[in-house]
C-alpha cells in the first residue's frame, strides 16, 4: 500500500469532505493502487478537484500533467497551495475555477487520457452528459468514485441538495435558488451508460478490502462504489 497520503500530510487538514487518514488511505487503494498502470505519463483530468489529493496523487503515481477543475475558488486556492509547498513543477498541472460542463464544453478533443471524476457524480444531474464528452477528450480511462442507488434496476434516482455545502453541488443553473436537483445513479445506470459511449466497466473489489472499515461505511453498505472504466478497442 503507498504512503502518498503519509508523505502529503497537509490534505488530511484541507479537505473539507471527509479527510479523514483511514478513509483516504482506503479510497487510495481503489483510486489510484488498483490500476497505477493507467496513470503512467497520463494526461489527467480532474473533476470537482477540491483541495488537490487526488491531482497530486495522480502525479505522484506516475502521470505527466493533470488539470484540476473545481467550482468553488476557496479550494482552488488550497489546491494551489498545497501544490506550492510540496514543489510540484508548475508545468505539470493546472487548475481551473469552472463549472464541470461549462469547462468540458470548451475542452479540446484528444486531449485527456484518464478522467478522474470522485465524489462529483451524485452532485450533478449531467450524467450522460458527462460521460459523452469524456469520450469526446479521447479519455480511455474514466474512474467514477460515487454513491450509488441500490436497485438492480438501470436508474438514477433524484434528489435535491444545499449549495451552499462546499461539499456539494454548486448552482449549475444559476438560479440563485438555496437547493438544486441532483441524481445518484444505480450500478447498472452507471454501466448502461459508460458501454453507450464505448467504455467497459470494472468495480473495484471493495467487500474484499481487508483494512479498517470504520472510516468507509458507505462503501462497506455497497451504498458508494468506485468503477474503473476502460474504452473499447
Ligand atoms: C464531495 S467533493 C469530492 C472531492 C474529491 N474529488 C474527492 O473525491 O475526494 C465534490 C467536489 O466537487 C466540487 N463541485 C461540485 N459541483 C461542481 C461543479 N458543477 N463543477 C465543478 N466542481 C464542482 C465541490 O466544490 C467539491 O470540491
């Protein structure tokens, strides 16, 4: 097991979802551990980046360039930051301030090999429209770290939630309303559509994980999961 949250110790202060040590020690093993081999000299994208962990460990597992794009400018700033301190070359990342759609709207074509989309997926109603244009940036790697609907059925299940938690959705409508809708797919949904736009889909074993759980009762339930998702061909 890697030690890159041991060795960049400041993300257990910044993150402000969940930076517990047990639990992103955990959600590394399913990350970046289980399939290191795709990160190699990877262009990668980030979506919903936070505070950075998981652009930092993307480079540290081998990429060559990752660009971060996170919607709330405060984590920006502590992505920066902390790229700052740890040295990391200024040419090998980038972060944007931007909504997700907005700045894969704009996104070049084959231009990103590995999309890195954790915890964003429950907290936007864009699903496959997300997927559609991470094929259209010739990614041939998507991991997917999301919650998830428990129902053998191919369904998103809607719900609202606060904008104003940085650890949630933003107001993609720009309504100015305090809550906006958001989906959780199930598994199947998240199978359905990642094999529309070409991509094969493996879940991490997470019932086989022989670490401390008390951290992860979401994944321990089957209630969150992490797909790993490779285009065909
Ligand atoms: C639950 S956190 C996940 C953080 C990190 N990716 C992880 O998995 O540990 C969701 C992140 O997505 C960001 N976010 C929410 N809606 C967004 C949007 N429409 N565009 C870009 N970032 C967004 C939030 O500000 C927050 O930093």
């Amino acid at each position: 097991m890697s030690d890159f949250f041991q060795r960049h110790p400041r993300f257990f202060d910044t993150g402000e979802t969940n930076p517990d040590p047990n639990r992103l020690i955990g959600r590394y093993g399913a990350i970046i551990e289980h399939r290191r081999d795709i990160f190699a000299a990877a262009r990668v994208l980030d979506l919903g980046s936070h505070d950075g962990r998981w652009s930092l460990a993307a480079l540290d597992a081998g990429a060559a360039h990752v660009t971060g794009v996170e919607a709330r400018a405060s984590l920006i700033e502590k992505a920066e930051a902390s790229f700052s301190h740890y040295g990391v070359e200024a040419g090998r990342y980038v972060f944007q301030e931007n909504d997700a759609n907005a700045y894969l709207r704009e996104a070049e074509a084959d231009s990103v090999d590995v999309v890195l989309c954790l915890g964003f997926f429950y907290h936007t109603a864009h699903h496959m429209e997300l997927i559609a244009q991470f094929a259209r940036l010739g990614a041939r790697h998507i991991v997917i770290d999301t919650a998830v609907t428990q129902d053998d059925r191919p369904i998103i299940l809607m719900n609202t939630e606060e904008t104003a938690d940085s650890r949630r959705s933003i107001d993609y409508m720009g309504t100015g309303r305090a809550a906006v809708p958001v989906g959780r797919p199930s598994p199947a949904a998240l199978v359905m559509m990642l094999d529309g736009a070409g991509y094969e889909t493996a879940f991490y074993p997470w019932p086989e994980y022989a670490g401390d759980w008390a951290a992860l009762p979401d994944y321990h339930k089957g209630d969150r999961m992490t797909a790993i998702a490779a285009r065909r061909g």
